[in-house]
C-alpha cells in the first residue's frame, strides 16, 4: 500500500513555546504514527537564516527544537528527521526551480508585499532592506517539498499561498522536462488550536508574549501568574469567553475537566485559585517531556547524530537520486553518456520517452497533453484545479484510459494503438527508474 508522504518544516529562529506545542508539534507528533503516513520533518536551518543574524542563536535553536521534538515522542526510526542544511539537493533543486519560477509570481508572495508597503508607508524605497533571500524563499520551500515530492504539506491558512507557489514552479518544470514532481496540497489546520500570550494576544514571539515550553516548573509558575486577567474579585462570576487562562486550560485537559473548570469560573473562581489550576494541569503534561528535553539537550553530540544519521539515509534513499534524475532532465549529463546516446537516437529514429504535459492557459483552466516527441497523442479539455488534471493523468497512466472519454480527445491521425503503445513505452521508462 502506497503511503501518503507529509512534510513538515521547524524554522530554527527561537526557542519553543507552549503555543508551538499545541499548535504544531503535539498534533504533527500524533499524525506521525498514522500507519498510511510517511512523514518528513525538517529543521528549517536555511529559511532561519532570512530572519536572523546571529549565529549562536541559530545554532542554539537548531538545538532546543530537536530536543523538543525528541522529547515530546518523534521516533526518528520510524519518521524523517533531518535538518534541511545537510541535505546539499535542497539547495540545488532552488537554483533549478527559480530558472523556471517568475518573477511576477515572487513579487506577488505576501512577505515580501508585506515588507514593500512598510517601505512605502515610510517613504522609502520600494526594496529597501529587503533581502534577495525574503524575495527567494518561496523557492526555498518549494525546493523542500518537491525534492520528496511530499503530497501533503500541513500549514496554517497563511503559508497556503507558499504551497500554491510550490504547486506552480513544480508544473512549469513537469512542462518543461516531463513529469518529475508530485504537486502537493496544502493540509489547512482549522482545527488546531491558537494559544492566547501572557497579553491575551496570539502566543508570539514576535509579541514578547510567549510560555517556553520546557521553561523550570517555578519559572513556568510565575509567568503563569503573569497572565493578563480582568478586575472581578472572587465571588463574582466570570466568563469563559475570551478568557486566556480558559483557552490554555481547555488545550492541556479532558472535556470533563475542561467543563469542571467553567463551572468554576461561574462560580466565582479567584483569579489566583484559576492561575494554580492552569500551572498544575499544563505542569502535569509537560513535566515528564521536560525530563527528556532535559536528558535530551545535555548530550547535544548525541542530537547531531540523529540529524545527520537522518539527512545520510534520507539522501541515499531519495535525494540524491531524485537529483541525479533531475540534472539529466534538465541537461547537465555526462558528456561521453550523451555522444551515445546520440548514436543511439542515429540508429533509431523514434525513441523520444512519451510524456503527459500539464500546463495553464490563459482562461485560468488546467490542461494537459500526451506527446511523443513532436507528435501529440492526447488532448484534454480544460479542467477547474491542477488536481482534478493530475487525477486524470494517474488515471490514464494506471490503465484507465477510455477512448470515448470526451474530455480527453485523441489527436488528429492517432489511433487506439498509437496510444497504447506510448502508454506502455511510458509506464516500461518509468519501471525502469524505480
């Protein structure tokens, strides 16, 4: 059974908070363990270095997130853990996706808009400040996610625009040089939860707001009694809605305790009293995960074997022949390989690899063809998404192909066989590269 491959990527840029850990790791550690699921987890070393400077501290967050991970219950023997530096294809499949990405796409990414209408409400240029790496990330990221070709890529809403991106550059690339990239989806996560910060606000660091998650029991303590609360003394009923303290009580306990601890805001819950609870029930979660972090981030020599045991298998069972693949598609081959071949194309004349094209027209619709060499086999109609195209393509490729099928419409002077016989010239190919 054929796994669906999920892609997760940790930006190694500060020290993780309990909003990370209900947000991201607890649910993705727990998606991990799915028997259908190949999971892939990455520390983004690489997109850290666009947002910070300082060496010692992507280095040390690089650290502190493994550690997390680890000690939250990742098994690195049965998941994809590496960090995205030692995987050396990740950069070079950048260089191959930003020569098909356009530039007009990149200006329309939203953190880099975002940093050009600052500089124009401040009367500046347009691009002042702005790095050649906030502009290019977009490719960074699909770089990671294509080189895998990962299926599913769980984000927020925000970052959806980064997996259409991926979608797009992987397309202009199968159009160019045949199908080499899976299109990924992006896995929206409404139902995961957003923690409120010591303000109220969303748990940030960019806010200065944040719980670190492994912060010593006293210190976790009195941030705790830190937390924004409203004047109503004890006595006086309070309010579940728009509570802080409620929200990160609801995300740690059971639906019985959760529905016991609104009845004691009805009640009239001292501010203090609701602040106690909150510590020991997020205490008794994260003590025992704050041992292992402990044990886990005093033996760093043992957390960089893991990454690099991780990044070592990772390349040889699947980047470095995806790159392999991916330079010959693209040109850069052996020279005496290619002379050959050359004699080879001279002593047969028809031996181009069939290929299904999928590509966008100017109607906004999705189309793909099936060609073999300069001669078109198939034509299909526009389709709404790139994914119902996709389907249709696996479809055909898996035996599917009906004759009758008005949305995919043979070529003029192409019969039944001619389609079969490419089908099964295509589907031999790639037998071959598996």
């Amino acid at each position: 059974m054929s796994k669906t491959r999920v892609l997760t990527g940790i930006t190694t840029s500060g020290t993780p908070h309990l909003g990370n850990y209900v947000g991201a790791i607890r649910p993705a550690i727990a998606a991990s363990r799915a028997p259908d699921a190949e999971s892939f987890y990455f520390l983004a070393d690489y997109h850290a270095l666009v947002k910070v400077a300082e060496p010692a501290r992507v280095q040390r967050s690089t650290l502190e997130i493994a550690a997390a991970w680890l000690a939250c219950g990742l098994d690195p023997s049965k998941v994809w853990f590496y960090r995205q530096s030692d995987i050396p294809e990740i950069p070079e499949l950048t260089w191959f996706l930003t020569c098909v990405a356009g530039k007009g796409l990149l200006n329309r990414a939203h953190a880099y808009k975002a940093a050009v209408d600052r500089n124009r409400a401040e009367q500046l240029d347009d691009d002042a400040g702005i790095t050649a790496g906030l502009f290019m990330y977009p490719v960074l990221m699909a770089a990671d996610i294509l080189l895998f070709n990962a299926h599913k890529v769980p984000v927020g809403r925000d970052q959806v625009q980064h997996i259409e991106m991926a979608r797009d550059f992987g397309q202009r690339f199968n159009h160019l040089y045949g199908e080499h990239f899976t299109l990924p989806e992006a896995a929206v996560e409404e139902q995961v939860a957003t923690l409120p910060g010591l303000d109220g606000r969303k748990m940030s660091k960019s806010y200065d707001n944040t719980i670190p998650l492994f912060a010593p029991r006293a210190e976790l303590k009195k941030l705790i009694a830190g937390i924004v609360t409203d004047s109503r003394a004890p006595g006086e009923a309070k309010g579940t809605e728009g509570s802080a303290l409620f929200q990160l009580y609801q995300a740690f306990a059971s639906s019985e305790e959760t529905a016991t601890f609104a009845q004691d805001f009805a009640d009239g819950i001292g501010w203090g009293d609701a602040k106690q609870k909150l510590f020991e029930r997020i205490d008794a979660e994260v003590a025992p995960l704050r041992d292992k972090y402990e044990a886990l981030i005093a033996k760093p020599a043992d957390i960089e074997a893991i990454l690099r045991d991780g990044a070592a298998r990772l390349r040889a069972q699947y980047a470095a022949p995806t790159l392999a693949r991916l330079r010959e598609a693209v040109g850069l081959r052996d020279l005496s390989t290619t002379v050959v071949a050359e004699s080879k194309v001279a002593a047969k004349k028809d031996v181009a690899l069939p290929l299904f094209k999928q590509y966008r027209e100017a109607d906004g619709k999705f189309y793909f063809k099936f060609a073999q060499g300069e001669r078109l086999l198939l034509q299909s109609a526009g389709f709404d998404s790139p994914r119902d195209a996709g389907q249709r393509i696996a479809a055909i490729k898996a035996g599917h192909y009906d004759a009758s099928d008005p949305r995919v419409l043979r070529a003029e002077g192409v019969d039944e066989d001619d389609v079969q016989a490419a089908l099964a010239a295509l589907a031999e190919a790639e037998e071959s590269k598996s």
